[in-house]
C-alpha cells in the first residue's frame, strides 16, 4: 500500500534537505512526500522542490498545512512528519504491518541533543502517549486515509490539533504504539530552555485538557511579550 509522507513546514531552510535526503529511498520504492508550506520567507520552497513528490503553498497552521496535504495525497495510508524530525529505518513496512491491524498509530520518539533530559523528556513522551492513547505530533502519526477523511481531519485549531485527532480517532479504536523511534530535533529545546519549554508546554496541554477555550490558548500564545519557548508550539515550525 502507498503511503503518504506529509510535512508542514515554515521557515525551516536549516534543516529541510536533511529531512527530505532521508526520505528519497521511499520516494524510489514508490512512495509519495508532500510538503505544505505555510508562508516561508527563508528559501525552504526551493531547496525543498528537488526532493519531494509535491509542494504546496497553504495558510500557515499545522492542522491547516497537514489537511491541505492530505486533501491531494494519493497513498492508502497518511504518515504527518514534523519538518526536523527523522522516521526510522523501514518505517513504510511498519506503518503498513501497524494500520493491517489497527487504523491509526504512532511512533516512540528520541529527542536529538546533548542535554541527558532530553531523554527523560522523551521516556515521558512515549509513557504519557501509550497510558492515554493520544500521540503528540513529534511522534509522526499515521493513519489510514478512509479513517482520516471520516473523522474530518484535523480540526482547524491553532494550538493542540494533534490532541483532538487522537481524541477522534480513538473513538475508532486505540493507536499502535511503534517502540521504532523517530528522531526530532532538540535545538528549539535548547535554545529556550529545557525547564523553561518542559513548564510551559505542560502548562498549555494541562489548561487545554481542563477546558480552558484553545481561543484563549492561542491568544495566551500570540499575546506582545510571550515567553520565546511558545514558539516550540508553532503552526508551522
């Protein structure tokens, strides 16, 4: 079955041919990579134009760049990969083995960096995702494209968008949970701050699962003065 490899990207001329270069091998086995940017003003459309199947132009928002994608993918299966984060060695046959049985699921992830919480960071990641069944977009889910297209997609929210599809799809049955890892980058962790990112991003998930409007979330994240380490949370970084 073909699979999809969908990444929103913006501003992400850094690390972009990177990400894509290690994609190509799935593109020559016949699968597809798409890449929807959100209004990069760095070079990351032409340096990204050699090596996927597509590039589109969308306005900027995760939920809203990843729909955008889907909307034009020709694969059977629907895999959402953060633009600095790298999929494991053969993850085509896992997804496909994974979505034979189940309709969605994720991957473990390892965070890329010298700081040893990273790793604690991640360990916890991976515990929260397989004790609640929610994936977090660092974990490049996946997904049958018939199950995605019957819940909606994402919904068109600027903050926790990988939140509520799980919350969607679980409702069709739990994720498989994928012990492969990909890889993401922990340079935005470092930059802002590892404590600093780790209370801040818990603070928004914690406000967010209690009720608390994703209107006054984003207005939280928009607001003049934020905390820099809101930016790990950007639509389209």
């Amino acid at each position: 079955m073909r699979l999809s490899i969908v990444i929103p990207a913006r501003n992400e001329a850094i690390g972009i041919v990177a990400t894509l270069a290690a994609l190509q091998p799935l593109r020559a086995a016949g699968h597809e990579v798409i890449l929807v940017d959100g209004g990069s003003r760095d070079g990351t459309l032409v340096l990204a134009a050699p090596f996927a199947d597509r590039i589109l132009t969308a306005p900027p928002g995760r939920a809203r760049q990843m729909n955008a994608g889907a909307a034009l993918a020709a694969g059977d299966l629907l895999l959402f990969l953060h633009a600095d984060t790298r999929l494991p060695e053969g993850a085509a046959a896992l997804v496909a083995t994974a979505l034979g049985t189940r309709t969605w699921g994720r991957f473990d992830v390892r965070i890329a960096g010298r700081p040893w919480l990273l790793r604690g960071v991640a360990w916890m990641m991976n515990r929260r995702s397989r004790l609640t069944g929610i994936a977090t977009g660092d974990q490049a889910l996946f997904v049958r494209r018939a199950v995605f297209t019957a819940v909606g997609g994402f919904p068109d929210q600027p903050l926790m968008e990988d939140i509520e599809l799980s919350r969607r799809l679980k409702r069709r049955g739990p994720p498989a949970c994928q012990r492969e890892r990909v890889v993401t980058s922990g340079r935005r962790w470092e930059e802002q701050g590892l404590w600093r990112t780790i209370l801040l991003m818990w603070r928004l998930r914690f406000d967010y699962w209690r009720g608390v409007p994703v209107q006054r979330l984003a207005a939280r994240y928009h607001a003049p003065g934020r905390d820099a380490a809101v930016r790990l949370l950007d639509a389209g970084s």
